[in-house]
C-alpha cells in the first residue's frame, strides 16, 4: 500500500496551498480560496514544512513573513503548479484558478493603471488579476522573489531572466511655461526619495542644484512642477498639459533608459497571453510613435 505523504514525493496540494497563503496574504485567506478549513491549511503547511526540512514561514509584527528556505520553494512551487496545470488542460480539465499578478511603475500608474484595470474586467471568470504598482526597483525584487508574474520595469539594476519584450524609453525636462530661472542660479529640481535617475545625471554634469521639492507621490510632484517649484525628468510619452519641454542649454541631456515587459523564471508567456498579451498593448509604446503623448488628464490630476 502507497505510503499517504511518501518522503519523496511532495503532494501538489501542499504546494498550492503555500502559494495560496501568499498570494492572499493569510491562512484564513487561503482556506476559503480553495474550501478548506483553517486547521486544514495548518496541517498541510505543517506537514511541507516537515518535508523541505524547516520552517517557511516566519511571524513579525506585520504578519507571515516567507523565510528564505520558504522563498525558495515557493518559486520552485509555482513552477510545478504551472506545469501541472498545463498537463491537466490537455485532457480538457478545468485548471485551478490562478492569481496573475501585473507590475506597473507608478511613474506610469496615472497613465495607464486605467485601461490595465480593465483587463481585470475582460478576464473576470477565467483568472484572477492582482495589480501592484510600485518603484521600478521594487517590482524587479518582487518579479525575482516570486511575487509578481509579469512586470513593466524601467531601468532595471538586473536585467530579469526572462524577457518579454524590451525597448529604450526617452525623458525630457518639463517645467511651468511661465519657469525663469536667474542666470548663474542653483537648478531646482523635483524628485522622488529614492531617486536613481535625476541627481546622478546633475552630478555627473557638474551642475549646481537645489532640491525644493522630494516626494514619492507623481501627484504632488506634478503640482510642484506647475507651480513653477522646478523641472522634472519624465518620460517623453508621458508629458501631460499645462507643462512646457524644457529645452534650456543649462539642463543636462538625459540618457535613454531601457525598459521592458518581464516575466517570473518560470512562468510560460502561452499560458498568460490573454492577460499579457493586453498588458503589452497599454504599456508598450507603439513603433510610429513619434513625438510626446499628450495625456488628456486636466492640471491637477
């Protein structure tokens, strides 16, 4: 007779139900997800932990925290999942239902995080869609770690293992129209806390700058730049009105970056290509487009 949990072999639903914690962030969470009850969740977290040898989570005072052993085979989880549910959709089984998880920069989230939203709508019924938008560099973390499972990432510090698409995105300053700046007087520039971008190219330049505005919200930060507080790098595609492009000789030209459409190590594009296929189609700017995306958003949006 077949042993029920044989040391060799790790039950799928072990798995599914780790991935099922956390992406919904809770045991109570997971035990309504796939009908079980709580107790029944412990003993199969319970009973993995004794098979991968250790721990997988941790407690801390924001609650379940994944431990690096846990990380670890959750990544290798969704793998085997995916897989699983590839084989069983050739006999014509109904896969479980997944949770797809879309990165967006909130550079980009005032753009586009309308039109990504409604992807959740189309795909309402056949999968669920989780968005999270975040700084470039967070997504990146999140994409690598397992979190995420598609993500558009500007300029990442480590270029993603697996790529969907990639192309370079080109920045401008932008400031007030009515912006004059002193001859010889330090530059006012707008930027974010974790700036990767802006005081580097400055620095670089030799320039002289003040910084009377640092913030990581894109709202306040476009206020400032039409209240004349400074200039800020954007993205061309995304200059919105009631700004001007900065073209002063004293600004520094700002690089090219790359950018891309990414995918979790692991995950098959085929089986998301619904959910990707819309996702690439907001994000990715369109091989004519020329000059500057004027976004029709009011002034104070």
């Amino acid at each position: 007779m077949q042993r029920r949990h044989d040391a060799s072999n790790i039950p799928i639903e072990l798995l599914r139900a780790l991935v099922a914690i956390v992406d919904l962030g809770s045991y109570t969470k997971a035990a309504q997800a796939l009908r079980l009850t709580q107790p029944a969740i412990s003993a199969q977290i319970k009973r993995l932990q004794q098979l991968v040898g250790g721990d997988v989570f941790s407690k801390s005072g924001s609650g379940l925290v994944l431990t690096d052993r846990g990380s670890r085979v959750t990544r290798y989880a969704r793998r085997i999942l995916a897989m699983n549910d590839q084989i069983l959709s050739l006999g014509g089984a109904q896969a479980h239902p997944r949770l797809v998880r879309l990165g967006l920069p909130m550079l980009y989230a005032h753009a586009f995080l309308r039109e990504v939203l409604a992807i959740v709508a189309a795909q309402r019924g056949e999968e669920d869609i989780q968005i999270c938008c975040d700084s470039s560099e967070e997504l990146r973390r999140r994409l690598a770690a397992g979190y995420l499972d598609v993500a558009f990432i500007i300029n990442p510090s480590e270029r993603p293992a697996q790529v969907l698409t990639e192309w370079t995105e080109k920045w401008v300053w932008v400031c007030a129209p009515d912006l004059i700046l002193s001859p010889g007087a330090p530059i006012p520039i707008i930027c974010t806390p974790t700036d990767r971008y802006t005081i580097p190219v400055m620095e670089k330049a030799g320039r002289q700058f003040t910084v009377p505005v640092i913030t990581p919200d894109l709202t306040s930060r476009r206020i400032a730049v039409m209240a004349g507080a400074g200039f800020m790098i954007v993205p061309e595609r995304l200059i919105w009105d009631g700004v001007k492009v900065a073209g002063e000789h004293f600004l520094p030209q700002f690089p090219k970056t790359p950018a891309g459409i990414y995918l979790r190590e692991g995950v098959e594009a085929c089986r998301l290509s619904r959910a990707v296929g819309a996702f690439e189609a907001i994000v990715k700017p369109a091989a004519a487009e020329g000059g500057a995306r004027r976004l029709r958003t009011g002034t104070q949006s």
